[in-house]
C-alpha cells in the first residue's frame, strides 16, 4: 500500500453526496409552491366543441343565460330576472344545481368578455365543477358579422 506524503493511507470515498441533490430539490419544490396558487386561479370550462351533436331533448340542464342588456336569468322562467348582485346567492340556494354541479352558459354574443368571465367566476364561486357553453349550430349559409 502507497504512503501518502502526509504519512496516512489513501482509500477511495464510498458515499456520495447528496448536498447538491437536495439544494436542486429544494429549489424545485419554492419553485412549485409559488407558482400552483397562480395556476388554479382560472376558470375551468368545458367548450363545446365544433362539430358536436345537439343535446338530447330530454337532458333538461339548468341554464343561465345572459342577454345583450346584461340582464341574467336562471332555467326558462324569463319573467323573473335576477340582478347582477344576487347571481351567487341565486345559484347557492338552487337545489337542483347544488345536486348536479352543472350548469349552461347561454350568452349574447355581444356582450363584453369581461362580464361573461365575471359571471363565470361567480359561478364557478357558487360550487358549479362543470359548465357548458351553448352555442348556434355552425351553418354553411351562415357568415360571420
């Protein structure tokens, strides 16, 4: 066996270092808990998408829609709009939607996306986990305005 100069023997070190393992590690995990809060701030939609076939006449869903004056309503009772300010109130105090957790979004195509995001933040507030979008069926004589 060779005699170092220092006068002790030299073996090979068996361990490895795990110091770099963990900084990375622990990098990676601030990195993650900074940024999941920013990622589950959005709200989840379901789209329709293009060529999907129309809903089944006896599916009946509850839907809200929103006119192009911005007046709301819930199902098909258009005599009773409800304001803007009562929308999440209105919709916690719906069994029906609090039992199935989905609702229709039927909006005018002129309103402003600001209020329909709004909405639909109250929405997803209320405790709606699936929403739709209804839409027109796509005609080949139709043209975009």
């Amino acid at each position: 066996m060779a005699m170092s100069p220092g006068g002790g023997s030299r073996r090979a070190m068996s361990e490895i270092n795990v110091t770099p393992l963990v900084d990375v590690m622990l990098v990676l995990l601030i990195i993650f808990m900074v940024t999941a809060p920013l990622i589950s701030q959005g709200v989840e939609v379901d789209l329709p998408q293009t060529k999907a076939q129309a809903l089944s006449g006896d599916d009946k869903k509850l839907v809200l829609t929103l006119t192009k004056d911005k007046i709301i309503f819930i199902g098909t009772n258009a005599d009773n709009p409800i304001p803007y300010e009562q929308l999440e109130t209105k919709l916690r105090a719906n069994e029906k939607l609090q039992a199935e957790k989905e609702l229709y979004l039927h909006a005018d195509r002129r309103l402003e996306y600001g209020f329909v995001v709004d909405v639909m933040g109250i929405v997803k507030r209320a405790g709606v986990t699936k929403m739709g979008m209804v839409t027109d069926p796509l005609t080949a004589t139709k043209t975009r305005r």
